[in-house]
C-alpha cells in the first residue's frame, strides 16, 4: 500500500542554473544522512518502532539537487512514520519516472 509519493527534478550537466549545484544521487544522499534533521528522524522511527528500508536505482547519471532530495525524503520518511504502528516496515523507493523526475514513495512492506 503506498502511503507518499513526491517527485524532485533531476538535471543534466549544464542545465541548473542559480541555486546550489546538482549532485550525482549517490552524492546528494550522502548530504541527506549526514543532516541533523535526518538524525533527528531516524531516531523518531527507532522510538516508534518504525523500520524503514531505502531502494535506490543503480544509475548511471542522475543528477538531483540534495535539498530537495532531502526535503522529499523527510516527507515521505514522516509520513510512513506517522501512518504506521510500532514494530511496521516500510520502503522507500526512488526511481525514474516517465518524466525523467526521480520519484521518491513510501509504501508499506508486504
């Protein structure tokens, strides 16, 4: 059962222009664990018994912009967390849409 679904731009080498610079995926999700806020809800999870599991693609260039991979990923991350009870797994997965946006979803684990 989905729970969240938000979707991010991703970007070709040149194409952003203003704002901080696209990083390749892998890249901007080290950003996102390395943040307080990501701290802050991996331990909510942990204190709500909650489990979540990320599914990330194996691509070859996919460049995203690590605030709002961030920012999709807290949202769908606190979703799950507030839709489940304690001792539920959840996934997130990201993968490329049919609009070449990155699509970050929450879904509970069968």
């Amino acid at each position: 059962m989905m729970i969240e679904t938000h979707t991010i731009a991703t970007w070709n080498d040149g194409d952003a222009d203003g704002g901080p610079p696209p990083l390749q995926l892998v890249d901007a999700l080290q950003h996102f664990g390395k943040s307080r806020a990501t701290k802050l809800l991996i331990r909510r999870g942990e204190a709500s018994k909650v489990r979540c599991e990320l599914r990330v693609p194996l691509l070859r260039d996919c460049r995203v912009r690590s605030d709002e991979l961030g920012r999709a990923l807290r949202k769908v991350w606190r979703a799950a967390i507030d839709a489940a009870e304690p001792g539920d797994r959840f996934v997130i997965d990201l993968h490329i849409g049919p609009d070449s946006r990155l699509v970050v979803q929450a879904a509970r684990s069968s």
